[in-house]
C-alpha cells in the first residue's frame, strides 16, 4: 500500500509538470523511456532469466546561476515487488570559477570501458551481474561534489557523508556468486552497518586536464569499499571435535587508493590507460580455516586500451591486471588475475541498425562472457534490441555461470 501511495504521488506531481512548464518555466525539460526487457535461459526448459518492465524518467530545468535534475524509476518483475527508486535528485549552483553539485548523484570516473578501476564512487548494483547498461549498474550516492576551474584542468572534490555498499544478488539469484564452505553456513551481519557519522563520511579527489593531443586526470580516495569482507567464525563440535558449522560475517572496510588514467591519439589509434593503488583491501583465503578467511593487503589494478576504427568498424581491446602484492599461499585470488576485452560495434542503414560485439576474456581461468547484440531503430524513439549472453568456461568470474546462458529481447520508447 505505501508503494502504492508514493508511486501515484510521484506520477501525479510528474504529469502536472508540463502544466507547471505552461504557467512560467519554460526551462523545465523532460525525456524518459519504456523498456520491456525479457531474457530466457538457453536450458532444455527456457526458464525466464528476467522479465522487467522499466519506467524512467528525467526532468530537469537550468538557469544562469541554479539549475536541478531527477531521474525517478521504476522497475517492476514478475516474481518480485515492485521497484521504486531515485538514480538522481540533485541541485547546482554556478559561481565564476567553480560548481556545486549537491544531492544524490551518479559519478564517473577514469577511461576503461566495462571495468571498474578508479572509478569507485558511485557503488554498484550487481544483482544482474554486468548485464545492465552501466548507467544502471552506477548507484546514484548523496554527495557534495564541487568543481574549480583555472585554464584547461578541473579540480573535483567528492564528500559523500553516507556509505552506499554494493548491491549483490539475493539469495536463490541465479547470479549469486558460488561459495562451496565444508561445513553447513550461517550468516551474522551484526557488522554490516556503517553508522552515518562525520567520522564514517568519504572523501574523493581529482584532478583532470586536456592538454595538445592528450587528456589526464590523477584521482585519489579514502573510502569504505563496496563490497563486503567475509569474516568466518568455526564452531567445533564438543564430542567429535570435528568442524560443525562456519558463521560468515559480511564487513566493510576502510581503503585508500590513488591513481590516474590518460587518454592520448597515435596516429589513427586511441591509446588509453588507467591503475590505481588500493591500501587495506581484504581477501578471502581459499581454506576458510586460515586467518578467519580473510587476509588485509594492497593490490595494484590496472588496464592498457587501443582504440580503432577501420572500414567503419568501431574496434577497442583492453588487458586489464589486478596484482596482490605481499602475495600469501592458500589466498582465494590469483596474484595475478589477467582479463581482456574486446568490442566490436558497426552501424547500417544510415544508424539505423547497430551490430555489436562484445567480450569478456578471463585469462587465469580459460573463462569468458560473450555478448552479442543486434539494435533496430524501427521508428522515431522506438527501438528494438536483441541479443545474448554466453558464458564459457566451467570456473571463474564468468565461467562460473555456465549454466545461465541467455538470449533476450528488450522494446523500448524513449520520449
């Protein structure tokens, strides 16, 4: 009923804006979609992988000095309440040489493309795994952004008072990552929270610049990261004194991490680049007996990229590594953990169709993800994709999800 109640609110009061536009404030701007997005798993039964019917929309309005934007949403799923959220709701001011950005906001950093390197402000929803658009894997986060200017560079500074944590798949997901313990598992998140205080608030710097032929920015942050550390407890059974069952407590942890990327063209190629060194990051130990489970060390992470267009062909590949340093036998990670990617994207009939191509490669694990599509533009605003999500591989990131092969089909209209 409360849902209910704040869904015909929201709708009354977005309806009448164009009435509100009409009595004075010309400046108020609105455009959105309805999406229909329908997945079905490639099994012999063709389960449904995901059926969500999506309403989004943007208003905002700007002027000389002040200007604001909301980005309501609406997801609603067959075999799951309705959902209703705000990605964005911010105000700006404008002064001479510098911006304020306050509210909730999405915020986007560094150069790779399907990777999360220093791009660490806004947390994630990981629910679909990586299969959302990325501006809906971004978690819009309550923030203080201020922006100074002087010549070609930017200074840009994040305080964000509230901790966002990612978003994982709940239980009985299809998405919900493998976890194979030796003993029956409960979970305590007594530990969980992270009380909003002064104390518990997050802060981001960066500094960006676009000088001749090249474009940089160096970033930095200290933060609680968004996804939990798995502290696990035995219990040892009195009489046996054989393992009885583990307890997992999810915590979350302070980091710091600096780092940059640049962007530079040679000759017809795009060169881009991108690494950020984290301190205190935690780590799950392969044997949950060890350390707790977990063990706190630094890592480096970072990404190399070519850009290229050839016969029309839009042609981009990464090799991204993630390197633990201070490396510990038995840890559930590799010391080194080596990913490409690959895209391949290619327009017809004057933009109208899109072919695109694009990869996941785990290198450690032989795994993959591999997603082809195909979009239609069939009218003005009116879209349709279709495409599929194959996973390769039988361990790792993506190979773990061998059995959710998928192909689907997503109808939108966007005003």
């Amino acid at each position: 009923m409360k849902t209910k109640i704040v869904l015909i609110t929201m709708l009354a009061a977005v309806l009448s804006l164009p009435a509100w536009a009409q009595l004075g404030n010309d400046n108020i701007r609105f455009n959105g979609f309805v999406r229909n997005y329908t997945g079905v798993l490639t099994n012999e039964a063709g389960d449904l992988s995901i059926l969500q019917n999506t309403f989004n929309l943007n208003f905002n309005s700007r002027g000389d000095k002040v200007a604001f934007k909301v980005n309501p949403y609406l997801y609603h799923y067959n075999d799951r309440e309705l959902e209703l959220g705000l990605r964005e709701a911010y105000m700006d001011m404008y002064f001479n040489n510098f911006d304020l950005r306050i509210g909730k906001q999405q915020i986007i950093w560094g150069k790779a493309e399907g990777v999360f390197i220093t791009d660490v402000v806004a947390p994630k929803d990981l629910r679909e795994f990586l299969l959302p658009d990325f501006d809906e894997i971004r978690l819009g986060i309550t923030a203080l952004k201020l922006n100074y200017y002087f010549g070609n560079s930017t200074l840009e500074a994040v305080w964000t008072p509230v901790f966002t944590p990612t978003q994982m798949p709940e239980s009985g997901s299809i998405w919900q990552p493998r976890m194979d313990f030796p003993a029956p598992v409960s979970f305590d998140y007594s530990r969980s929270e992270i009380d909003p205080s002064m104390e518990n608030s997050e802060v981001y710097l960066r500094f960006s610049t676009m000088a001749s032929g090249f474009d940089y920015e160096l970033v930095g942050g200290y933060f609680w990261y968004d996804d939990p550390a798995m502290h696990i407890t035995r219990h040892i059974d009195p009489q046996t004194q054989q393992l009885a069952s583990l307890t997992l407590m999810p915590e979350y942890h302070r980091v710091s991490m600096a780092g940059g990327s640049i962007s530079t063209p040679v000759g017809p190629f795009l060169l881009r680049a991108e690494g950020a060194y984290y301190s205190g990051r935690y780590f799950q130990t392969a044997n949950p007996m060890a350390q707790g489970g977990k063990l706190k060390k630094d890592n480096l992470h970072y990404m190399a990229g070519l850009d290229y267009n050839l016969w029309g062909i839009t042609l981009s590949a990464q090799f991204i590594q993630e390197l633990i340093l201070d490396y510990e036998e038995g840890m559930q990670n590799d010391e080194l953990d080596n990913t490409m990617t690959f895209l391949a994207k290619k327009d017809f009939l004057r933009e109208r169709l899109w072919v695109e191509l694009f990869s996941y490669i785990g290198l450690n694990n032989e795994d993959a993800l591999i997603r082809p599509k195909v979009t239609y533009n069939f009218a003005d605003g009116f879209e349709v994709l279709g495409g599929a999500n194959i996973f390769l591989g039988d361990t790792g990131r993506f190979g773990q999800y061998k059995d959710n092969d998928m192909v689907y089909v997503k109808v939108k209209y966007s005003f």
